[in-house]
C-alpha cells in the first residue's frame, strides 16, 4: 500500500513513519516534507498519527531482581528433578540442551511476560490529544497594502490583489505559507525551514529577506539577503544568491537575472518604480497600486516607453507625469481612467 492511501492507523504501525516523528533526521524529514508537499490533502491525517505517537508513554522496563533469577532457576531444576519414567530419553534429550540453557529460555519467557504485562497490560492507555491546525487566510483588495507578522514573528509584506494562507501557530517548526499574488518577506532566522507555495513551486529558506510574484503564468522569485532554495513540480533545484532573481515561464522554464531592488520590492516601502516600462505594464501597475481600471484611447508609438519614480503620490500626480513626460492626456471619472494621444 503506497502512503497517499495510507489512513491513521496505517501511519501509527509505519517504523519510518515513528522514526521522523519521534527521531527526525535529515533523510527523514527530507522526505516527509516533499511528500507532504506533493499530497496536501493527506496533511490532517499526518498531523494527527504525528500527534497520537508524540503523546503515548511507556512504562519503564521491568527489571528481573537477583531474587527473582534465583527464585526462577531453582523452580525449575526442581521440576526437571521430580520428573519420573522414560529416564533414558529425558537424560538424552537434557544433555542435547543443557538445563542452564533451558533455564535460561524460561526466564527470558518469563520476563517477557513481565514487560508485557506491565507496559501493556498492567498500564492504562493515554488518550490522545489531537491538536487542530487552524489556518489563516488574509487577501488585499486592488488599491490597497498589508503587512501581517507570523507566528514565528517573521514578516509578510502582501500587496494588492494578492492572497495568503499560514498556520496560525507553526507545529514542530513547521513553517509554510500559500501565496497568490506577490508578497515580500522578511524570515525570521530559528533554525527550521521557512516554505512558500506558489503556482506549483516551493521556495525554501531559513532566514531572508525576498520578494515573490506571480504575473500571469509566471513567477520570479527575488532574493534581497540570505539564501533560497526553489524546488518545482518536475524535481528541479535552484539556489539563488542576493542580488539573483529566478523567472519561471508557465511552461516551466526558468533562468537567471539581477534585477534592480527598488524596481521589484519598492512596492513595500510605498515606492512605484517604472524602468522603461512598456504602456500595458504601467497600465498594470497603476491598476494594481490604486485600484481603478485604465485604458487607453488612441495608438502609441510601439517603441513606447516610460521611466519615473514616485514615493507615496496620490494617482493624479502619477498622472500627470506620465502624461507631460509623453505628451498624453487623462481624464478621471470616479475609478475609471481614460489616457489619450491627442496627435
């Protein structure tokens, strides 16, 4: 039986399973996490087997006194001495196996009944307690900007249009978020893990500062400090550097660039950045950053293009220097905006 179609109790008799849970090393933790990744719906019952396991206790072994062994040896040599007819055979088969050999054999059975009952028997079992996980989901509306702070006190930078899942407490330093959208993050360094989910690919780290955004089918990851790991959906592993973004086409091919930190995280600090931006990324830019909806009357030129920097402007004066920096026009109507080429 393979583990996705394990249930609770499947788990509770697995030895590998009871290793990560009670003895996790590299190797097991190393699978347990991918596995739990690639099988999200199996996440309750794991937590709960994981749960069951951490909470039983055993009784201390039963130790067998000098007394006892005594006791024991010499109760049987006096059964072995009262024994009566067929003495060649009992003769023959006592020096095939000699007594203290036999004697060694029932006190062994002996004290594995001991133990048994004791641990088993003689102990009454210890109810499980099931810990729930709760999860939080968070959304940020088109126009607007949230900062949410984990329970590991790591920060969460959400912008516009963008939606988010955590725990509302990290079990066993277990630390993942589910984004959609684009988030900045600042982790907070304790040792375990820190995973995101987004579009099918898993960014890990321990303690770093990076930004995630999705855009259409694709997704870049921009690493400010620290180290990340990105593992995909096809077992691909990439490690990026500070200063290093990784673009992930939908199609799944990915490579390498810099990029320009105020450009690509500016958004957290209220800066919007246009680096020779193309007229459908300002469109969506401003329509994200303000929530409105914008469009274009009229052609531009196809070699349009536009630069400029504004630190927490209000859309009238981004506007406006658009429109005199290219020689447009705009008009505003409630969240409606209309830019034009007079020419």
């Amino acid at each position: 039986m393979r583990y996705k179609d394990y249930d609770t109790i499947d788990f509770l008799s697995d030895e590998f399973f009871i290793q990560w849970v009670k003895m996790p090393d590299k190797n097991n933790r190393h699978f347990w996490e991918k596995w739990m990744q690639q099988h999200p719906e199996k996440r309750e019952t794991v937590l709960e087997a994981a749960s069951i396991i951490r909470s039983v206790k055993y009784a201390h072994t039963i130790e067998l006194s000098d007394e006892m062994y005594v006791e024991s040896f010499e109760t049987i040599i006096k059964a072995g001495n009262q024994k009566s007819g067929n003495k060649p055979e009992i003769e023959s088969w006592l020096s095939f196996y000699p007594l203290r050999n036999i004697a060694a054999i029932a006190i062994l059975c002996f004290c594995g009944w001991m133990v048994h009952y004791h641990m088993i028997e003689g102990v009454e079992p210890v109810k499980p307690v099931v810990a729930e996980e709760i999860t939080v989901f968070r959304s940020v509306p088109p126009g607007k900007r949230s900062v949410i702070t984990l329970a590991d006190s790591s920060r969460v930078y959400l912008n516009s249009g963008s939606e988010i899942e955590y725990p509302k407490a990290f079990n066993q330093g277990d630390r993942w978020v589910r984004l959609k959208g684009e988030a900045f993050f600042e982790v907070r360094k304790n040792g375990y893990p820190f995973s995101v989910f987004a579009r099918n690919t898993e960014i890990k780290v321990l303690g770093t500062s990076f930004n995630v955004k999705e855009a259409q089918a694709n997704l870049s990851i921009a690493l400010l400090t620290g180290k990340v790991q990105v593992n995909d959906q096809k077992g691909n592993q990439v490690r990026l550097n500070p200063a290093e973004m990784l673009e992930i086409e939908g199609d799944g091919k990915f490579s390498k660039t810099g990029f320009d930190p105020l450009e690509v995280a500016g958004w957290k600090d209220k800066v919007l950045v246009f680096r020779s931006a193309s007229f459908e990324e300002v469109r969506t830019k401003i329509e994200n950053w303000y929530g409105v909806d914008l469009k274009l009357d009229g052609k531009l030129s196809e070699n349009w293009k536009y630069s400029g920097m504004y630190t927490d402007e209000n859309l009238e004066n981004v506007l406006r220097g658009i429109c005199i920096t290219s020689g447009l026009r705009y008009k505003i109507a409630n969240r409606n905006i209309t830019i034009f080429n007079p020419k």
